[in-house]
C-alpha cells in the first residue's frame, strides 16, 4: 500500500511512519519544520519525508503532486496550546484549528480523486480523548479534536458508498513532546488512574492506526488508545 502520514517527523506520527514501512508500505509523511528530525526518520525507515504546513492548502497540493495517489491518508498533524481561553490570542485560536480541523480538509480534499478512481480508499484521523470529554485549560485544543470525531463521522457516510472508509484513533495520555512540560509527578498519576496502569507509547497509537488501515468492515468510528483512561 501506499501510505501518507501528516506529522510524521515526530511522535505518534514517526511511530506510524516506522511500523508501515517496517511492514512494507511505500511510506511518505509530511513535516513542517523539524528538519532534522524528518531527515532521521528518513534514513531510519526509508519513507520519504516532504514539508508541508497542512494549514496552507495550496502547499498540500503541490506536495501530493510528489506522492501521487495514496491508499491510505492519516491525518495525524496537530497542534496544541494549555492555558485559559480569556487568555489565549484570537491568531493562536484560529492557528490551531487551520492545522487540527483544516489540516484534514485540505489532505482529504487532495486525496479524493485517487480515491474515487480507485473506488477505494482509507483515511485514519486523530483526535483525542479531550475531544471526547474536554479538558480544563485546553478548551481550543479539545474544541479542534471533537471538530475531528464529527468529520469523521460525517465523512465516513459521505464517502462509505464510494468505497472509502474513515476512521479516527483518539489517544489520551501519550509520553510525546506533548507531555513535555507536564510534571512527572501528574503523569505518574494519570497513569495510575488508567486500568493498565501506564500512559501511552506512540507506537501504542501506531498499532491502532495500523488495524484500521486494514480493517475493511470497519469505518466512522472513535477507537479510543488510552489505557481505559476514559471509558
């Protein structure tokens, strides 16, 4: 198959680049500016990396001009921001839906006529568990995410009787740069308010999108990798 990754210099995104490839799927992932990084995961995986900022949607056509028609399209780029929303710029609002909502408009949108050539065709979203049940402090972020379970959902109906299927993952407490700056001693507690009694891998999340890629009778749903964090 050949597989489009947006996000993939890093994080859940890299992990997904590595797991397909590793299995033998002509990989490409966007990137937007961790050069290095994407170059790493080049050399790593032999995908190819292409930068591209999803927001701008004439930059996403010209870079599916490089890949051509893609099998599977998983829309994993995104963005956040922690903080009250009195307090957050009306820019960074804006900003983070361009990326996390537009972002998939933009990809799905280039991915489209290959797909109805072909009759056929999978695209994986990612959202999150604040976008489930919302989370103080990240209002803009988890808005963007329950954005991204209702396209979902919408265009898994739109486009199921053309063939194409679409699913989302929603991750919750995954150790990426995300968690960066969380304090050691709250990760350490969400991990233990989860069944499994441990917070997320990337490839944690990698798998999941590997199984929905594959899983033919299976489209418009939410498969929530969180640990039963929230169930």
């Amino acid at each position: 198959m050949i597989v489009l990754i947006t996000g993939g210099s890093r994080g859940i995104g890299a992990a997904a680049v590595e797991l397909f490839a590793r299995r033998g799927d002509r990989v490409f992932f966007f990137y937007e500016k961790e050069h290095k990084k994407a170059k790493e995961v080049e050399a790593r995986t032999g995908a190819t990396a292409i930068c591209c900022d999803v927001a701008d949607g004439t930059a996403v056509q010209k870079a599916f001009e490089q890949v051509g028609e893609v099998d599977v399209l998983i829309c994993n780029a995104g963005i956040c921001h922690t903080g009250l929303m009195s307090m957050l710029p009306e820019g960074d609002w804006d900003r983070l839906f361009a990326v996390n909502v537009k972002g998939i408009y933009h990809c799905v949108n280039s991915a489209m006529s290959g797909f109805l050539r072909k009759q056929k065709g999978c695209v994986i979203t990612v959202s999150s568990m604040w976008g489930q049940v919302g989370a103080s402090c990240e209002a803009a972020y988890s808005a963007t995410k329950g954005a991204v379970i209702a396209l979902t959902k919408a265009l898994a109906k739109e486009l199921g009787p053309s063939g194409i299927r679409v699913n989302c993952v929603a991750p919750g407490v995954i150790l990426t740069d995300m968690c960066a700056d969380v304090e050691e001693q709250i990760l350490a507690q969400m991990a233990q308010e989860a069944p499994v009694g441990r917070n997320g891998t990337p490839a944690d999340v990698a798998e999941a999108m590997v199984y929905l890629a594959d899983a033919e009778f299976v489209t418009g749903q939410v498969l929530s990798v969180n640990g039963g964090y929230m169930i």
